[in-house]
C-alpha cells in the first residue's frame, strides 16, 4: 500500500531506518514512532519507497 502524503512518506522512512537500526529509535516522534511498534519492515519499504512527487504535503 503506497502513502498518501509526503509526511507519511517521510515518517516510513524514518521507522524504517530505525528498525534496520540506522538510526536510534529513541529519535523518532509521533507518527514515525508508532509506525515503528505497529508495522513490519516489509511494510514500511512499501510506504517509504512511494514517490513524492504529485503527493500532498499532508492527508486531509
């Protein structure tokens, strides 16, 4: 399932980083964060791998 906005495309990308262990996960805040204790790293690449381009900055 791909993202829907640009910040949900960023906030994959930061749980993915951190549950490859690229980043700490002490450094993660809001959305990122529960993505990270919700969802697998399989279906965090799937968000994270969405282009942003023609996406909207936020969901409304």
């Amino acid at each position: 399932m791909p993202a829907t906005s640009k910040a949900q495309q960023m906030a994959a990308g930061a749980a993915l980083s951190a549950k490859r262990g690229e980043t700490k996960k002490s450094e993660l805040k809001g959305a990122s964060k529960e993505m990270y204790e919700s969802m697998s790293e399989k279906q965090l690449e799937e968000f994270a791998e969405t282009k942003r381009k023609g996406l909207p900055r936020k969901k409304h």
